[in-house]
C-alpha cells in the first residue's frame, strides 16, 4: 500500500541536503594551540561549522563523499559507513546539528532535548611551566571572572619522589589558591605523566586540599593502574582525553577508577560524548569534556552541557598571550568564551548560536612549519 | 554522657579545630530534609522549570489528560493508557503508559506529576524527565517507570511538532528509509500451520517470527516436559525452515536451572535468541545461564531506566536488551539504555506488546540507533481485531510490516493524528489483571 506523504519517502528537503565541506585549519600566534573549523553547506538551506583538531586530507575526501545525497539531520546514517578519523567526524557531528538547529530555528541543545541547565560552569586551562607563570596567568583568568582553574602538576627530575614531588605541588596549589581569592576551585593535571604510585601517594596528601579532582593522575595503559589511584584515597580522579574508544570510560566505570569522565570535545563530537555521559549517568557521575580547541567547539561544548543531566564543568582553554586570547574572540562574530562569576552563558540563536567570521580563517590560516 | 551533652561536646570540637572559615559565616544547620518544599524556604533558585525560562520555547503545556482504552473482543489486548499533553500553541503530544494489570496504578501517578509539567515549556525533556524521575524520590519501579514513559513520549512528540520535523530527524535518523525491521509472533498450532506461515512470510517479506514455550515449569523439571518443550522448538524450525529468524520466548516460565538444561538441547537450531529464561530480578542468575550456553540471550522488557539494566550490561550478561518504550522511560531512556548496550556490543530489539503510540515512538527510536536489530509488536501475519481498529484511529496502517519493515512515520511528532473523538468508541473497562497460573497442586507458576 502506497501512503503518500504518511511514512518516509526518498525526496530530500534541499534546506537540508548537504552540499559541500571545506575545512580551514587555524592556529594560534603564540601557543601555538592548532585546530581545524569545518564548514558544511546546503543546497538551498544555511551552512553549519564545526571544528576538530584536524581533518587529513583522505578523511576530507571520504567526508564528502558521504554527504551526498543525504540530510544534514541523519548522522547516524552517515557514521555507519564511515571510517574517517575520530576528530574528522566529531566536526562534521557539530556542523550538521548546527544545521539541523537553524533548520528549526532552535539552539542545538533545544533540538536534542535541553536545556537541562541555564548557564555552564567554566575551567580556565592555566598555561604556563613555573609557578610565577602559573600565578600570573590565574589573577588574570580570575579578573576575567574565572573561579576554577587547571593547573598542571610542577615538572620533576626522576621517578619515584614523592615527598618533592608533594611538596612541590603542595606549595604550587597553595599559592594558587592565594592568587585566585576566595571561591576558588582547582583541577590538578598530570598530563598522564606520573607513575602509578607517584600520582597515588599525591592523591593522597592533597586528600583535605579538596581539589575538584586530580586529572590524567598517570598513564591509562591499562585498567590495574588507573584503578589504584581511585583505590587507595578519596581525592576524585578524572580520566578521559587520551581514550580513544568509549568502551575506554565503560571500563574505567566497571573499575570504579574514574569520578569524573574526561572525553575530548575535538576527538568525540556532541553526540558521542552524549553516549559516553549516558553511560556514566547509572554510577551517577559526571563528564567534564576535556577542551583544547577553539572557540566554535567551545559553543558545540556549551549546546552538549545544556542538553546533558550529568554535566559538571566546561574546561575552556585560557591563553596566556593577549593575541592568541584576540583571537579566539575573533573566530565567532559573538563572544562565547566569556565567564561570569565562574560561569559561561549559553550561546543566544538558533543553531550552535556563534556567527563564524570567515576572513579571520584566512588571517590566522596555519601554514605548514 | 546523655546524647544531648554528646551533641554539644561534638559541636565544641568542630568550633575549637575541624570547622573551616570564619565563625561569623557558619551555615544553619540543617536537621531534616524531610520537609516536602526544602528549597523554596530559601527562595534562593527558581522553582522547577523556571530557571530555564528564556533558554526554551514560548510554548507552555496547559493540560494533562489520561486515557483508559478498552478494545473490545481484542483478546490478548490490555487495556491502553494513553496521555495527551494539550498547549497554548494549539498542538497536542501524544504518549502511551499501558502497563498490563495495572491501569488504574499508571493513570494514578500519570495525576500525580500533573504539578511538574503544567505551565511548563515542552521542550527541555531531558529536564522534565530527571525532575520526574529523581523527584519522586523513590527510585524506579513499573508503574513510575510507564507513567514517565507516557509523558516523555508525549513531549517528544510535542518537540518535534514544534520544530516540524519527525522525531527521528532530532535524533540522527533514519538508519533505513524504508523503514524498521521487524517480526510478528509465530501464531501456529502444528507443522501444516508453520508451513503455510513460512509461505506467507516469503509472499510478505518476512524475516523473523517469536514462538513461546508449551507449558509452565516447576523448579526442576521431568524427562518429559523438557522433552515436550524440545520438541515444540524443534517444530517451530521444522515448519518455518531455515532461512527464517526465530526468537523463542521463556517468559520467565522456567528457573535458572531448566532453562540451561532446555537451551542446551536446542542450540543446534541457531535461534536469534531465547528471552527471559529467568525472572529479571536477579543478575546472576541470568549470568548463570548465560554463561553455560552459546545461544544469543535476551532479556530487558521489565526493565526502567538505564540504571535498570547497568548490572546486566556491566557484567556482559546478556547478547540483546528487550527495553520497553512504555516502561523504561520513553524515548529518552530507550536512548540511554542503547548506548550502554552500544559499548559493549549488545543489540537492541525493543519489546513492544501494547498499544500502538508506544510502538510507533519506538520506530522513531529504532531508526537512530547504531546496535538496532529488530522490532517487536506482538502482531500477527494476518491483520487482528486492534489492526483494524488502530487503522480507523490514524488513518494508515500502524505497525503493518511491508517488506519485512514497518514503514516509518514521515509527520512531525510522532507522525500521527489521533483526537479524543476517536478514543471514544473505546471506553476504559477497568484493569486487567495478568494471567494468573498454577501447577498441579495448586502452587503459583510463573507465566
């Protein structure tokens, strides 16, 4: 039995049918922090931006290719046959949920069920090696109006040296804590750099510093390490940027290693990590999507926040160089990286909500080295 | 020393050493959170949805309507409970909540969380949905679970028309455009029945049928049950020949034990699955069979919510979950349990033996999952008595298979029409209880 106009038929809505991909890979002046902003149009609808840490040239062919003959709204068809890298299609995730958000006229976190928040808890990401740096650039992310912060674990000589490397990040912490003022928060990031038993002895003296948690405490080569750190103290452990797979975080999960998941924005895309927050949502805990990209991923990371239950905090990357922060603000027609009181405001407008300014593509277009 | 001079001696300590910050800013403390408006005293947030007003829609939901629904002479048809959420936008959302046995006890607490959705904007459900659920309090359970099922179905189905898509767009769909894979329940008697079902099949595009077992089981059971049970799955792959995928349901009717024992005998027959051989409550004892046989296992249906079936996803239990969209919460949990089931390479072939609001919000679902393998809705080859009448409600087809698929819903919502007027015909005529069976000496069996 034919019903027209009563189940799906093939006509695609050329408001929706995507076109063409380009990608501009950017990268900041200073930090040198780089990342890839992808445009995706329309025949006759609006374009969608994304961003990932970087597209190859192979992966751009096989995006394009899969676009064809298909509507912005259906990803999940167009992930399964595809095997492009995981970045590639976390940017082309965000660029087809910000079409499908003009498309209805509504913010991305509208279209997949928020908002279930109405602002976002910010993490400024602290740059800088010695601790004159490091309390530097806290007073300013402070003044800025940052209330929690990243700051790395000091850099040590050897293996196995607890009592310097406590003490080192002991008084670290201490005069962050000074330099940042009163309702102030930390995350202490070990980059995956120290030894099972170095980031557990750690964990444990900063047990009563009530540090939001200890990030990447050692390398997650496998389950049995990660496990003791969470083990053997209640300092909360995050882990998560370096996971490739999701069936990483289950297993961390099954563990009881993790307090907080870590999944990285550029590498998993909103919908994945929407996955990877559900799966944690029955140990009740939380994501706090890891972040080193640009500003168009931190508005995707914004819509992701506002349309999960168990979101905690957005880490937001905080350069220490005024031009890289010029920038950042430069990228997107509207700020989306300013934080009041500790938090970010949800981008205003439909789609990912950011009007992309295109000739700054150009003017900070990263060239090969 | 009495416990009030303990108290004050503990509260000494905490002034004299453990207590951080300024003594002038100490927190009231706080004895009882027992009090039913904890936060409101303080005036300090919005309550309920208003903190998220001015990050939604303008649309406000502005009544909550329940529906009893009896088909009369439908005989395996529980009585349906519907919900209608109508709006100041002149757009309804429709949802189903039919929990069998128990219409009355849905329709009950569907009143109850009338409070947390009038007033309020459609659209931020996964909100509406953790207010739902964790504001109850008491966690999980049927009955809360099939009320919020109802509700979430009836705001997915309100977003999308607002947005003017089909639900399954807002969720990454479709897999397939032509539609949903599917299976109907293998209604034959002997081997003739099958045979001329397995001609139907092949003439409809068929692809899969669902058998029972014969009988009901005691704990442990005789040479000849298990044999009479065999021999019934023997036929069932006898009639219906190779090439059809068969799924045979326990229904819980056996224990752990006399399901391993009948699993291990019909494995050579390659079933898609075997479903509920055990009761739900118990993890291990599903494990337990699951680990001593090789024939994919399935289970879920009874299930709310994703923490409902985490155990069992975590310890790798089962190879299919059975989650109910009008049970474990909606579209909104259906999707949650999906992913779990995702990671850890488990499919999805959501059960589905109610009304036809739930089953449809199910194909919506079904088409945007990455681990979906096939759709439950309990009908038949042939179109029954509730065909006919779910025909006469939406005017097309539901939950009609063509080539195999149910065609999918193109409308935004849900993708269909239905008005109170057409409800009416069909009056609420109480709750039905579940069957109730009982072994030979009268002791209560499992059904």
């Amino acid at each position: 039995m034919l019903m027209i106009g009563v189940f799906v038929s093939a006509q695609l809505n050329p408001q929706l049918e995507m076109s063409t991909l380009d990608v501009f890979p950017v990268r900041e002046p200073v930090s040198k922090r780089a990342y890839t902003v992808l445009r995706l149009r329309t025949r006759s609808g609006p374009a969608g931006y994304g961003e990932c840490s970087g597209v190859s040239p192979a992966d751009l062919a096989a995006l394009r290719a899969a676009i064809q003959g298909k509507e912005a709204s259906s990803f999940e068809s167009i992930r399964r046959g595809l095997t492009v890298s995981a970045p590639a299609l976390a940017g082309l995730n965000m660029a087809m949920l910000d079409i499908v958000g003009k498309f209805t006229g509504v913010p991305v976190y509208q279209v997949l069920g928020g908002p279930t928040r109405n602002q976002a808890r910010a993490l400024a990401q602290i740059e800088g090696e010695t601790d004159d740096a490091i309390m530097a650039a806290v007073g300013q992310a402070r003044a800025a109006g940052h209330r929690a912060f990243l700051i790395p674990v000091p850099a040590t000589h050897s293996r196995n040296h607890s009592a310097t490397l406590v003490n080192a990040t002991r008084q670290r912490l201490d005069r962050a804590r000074s330099a940042g003022g009163e309702g102030c928060d930390f995350v202490l990031d070990a980059r995956g750099k120290l030894t099972p038993g170095d980031a557990s002895a750690l964990a444990a003296a900063l047990e009563r510093f009530h540090l939001l948690w200890f990030d990447e405490p050692c390398p997650l080569s496998n389950l049995s390490a990660a496990s003791k750190v969470a083990g053997e103290n209640v300092t909360p452990v995050g882990f998560g940027r370096f996971a490739a797979e999701a069936g990483v975080f289950q297993d961390l999960l099954r563990g009881d290693a993790v307090d907080v998941l870590r999944p990285d924005l550029c590498r998993h895309g909103i919908t994945q990590i929407r996955r990877i927050a559900a799966v944690a949502e029955p140990y009740y805990l939380a994501v706090a999507p890891f972040h080193d990209g640009g500003p168009i991923a931190t508005a995707a990371a914004l819509h992701l926040a506002a349309s999960l239950p168990n979101f905690f905090i957005q880490q937001v990357p905080y350069p220490a160089a005024e031009e890289d922060r010029r920038m950042r603000s430069r990228l997107t027609g509207k700020p989306v990286e300013d934080v009041r009181d500790g938090f970010l405001q949800l981008p205003v407008g439909p789609g990912l909500g950011v009007g992309v300014n295109e000739p700054a593509f150009t003017e900070y277009q990263e060239r090969a080295a | 020393m009495n416990r009030r001079h303990f108290l004050t001696g503990a509260t000494g300590a905490l002034a004299a050493g453990q207590m951080a910050g300024a003594p002038g800013r100490r927190p009231a403390l706080s004895f009882c959170d027992c009090a039913l408006d904890p936060q409101s005293a303080a005036q300090r947030v919005p309550v309920g949805a208003q903190a998220l007003e001015g990050f939604g829609s303008k649309v406000r939901i502005t009544n909550l309507k329940t529906f009893g629904v009896t088909i009369p002479g439908a005989a395996a048809d529980r009585p349906y409970t519907f919900v209608k959420l109508e709006t100041n936008a002149g757009l309804s959302g429709w949802g189903e909540g039919t929990l069998e046995g128990k219409a009355n006890a849905v329709m009950g607490c569907l009143e109850d969380f009338r409070e947390f959705l009038i007033g309020a904007d459609p659209m931020p459900v996964e909100h509406h949905w953790q207010s739902m659920y964790v504001h109850s309090f008491y966690r999980g359970g049927p009955v809360m679970g099939s009320a919020i099922s109802a509700l979430d179905q009836a705001l997915w189905d309100l977003r999308g028309k607002i947005l003017g898509v089909p639900v399954y767009k807002l969720l990454g769909g479709p897999n397939d455009p032509d539609g949903v894979r599917g299976y109907y329940a293998a209604n034959a008697r002997t081997l003739d029945d099958l045979r001329r079902l397995r001609e139907t099949a092949s003439a409809q595009g068929i692809t899969a049928f669902k058998g029972g077992l014969p009988n009901y089981y005691e704990w442990i059971e005789t040479h000849e049950k298990i044999t009479e049970a065999v021999r019934h799955i023997e036929t069932l792959r006898e009639g219906l020949g190779p090439d059809l995928d068969i799924a045979v349901d326990f229904h819980a009717k056996t224990s752990p034990s006399v399901a391993s024992v009948i699993i291990k005998e019909i494995e050579p027959l390659h079933l898609l699955w075997v479903e509920e051989p055990c009761p739900p409550e118990n993890v291990k004892a599903m494990a337990r069979i699951a680990r001593r046989v090789a024939t994919p296992i399935a289970t879920g249906e009874r299930l709310v919510a994703s923490y409902g079936v985490r155990e069992l996803v975590e310890q790798g239990v089962v190879d299919i979950l059975q989650t109910d969209m009008n049970h474990v919460g909606g579209i909104t949990a259906l999707w949650k349990v999906a992913a779990l089931a995702n990671v850890s390479g488990i499919s999805m072939a959501p059960h589905a033996c109610e009304g036809p609001i739930g089953m449809l919000a199910s194909l919506h679902l079904d088409s945007a999952i990455p681990n979906f393998l096939i759709q439950e809705c309990c009908g038949q080859a042939a179109p029954q008595v509730r065909d006919k009448v779910w025909e006469e409600w939406f005017g097309f087809p539901a939950m009609r298979m063509v080539n195999g698929k149910y065609p999918l819903p193109e409308k935004p919502g849900l993708g269909f029409e239905l008005t109170e007027e057409a409800l009416k015909k069909y009056p609420f005529n109480g709750s039905r209880p579940m069957a109730r069976v009982f072994h030979k000496d009268g002791s209560v069996a499992e059904w």
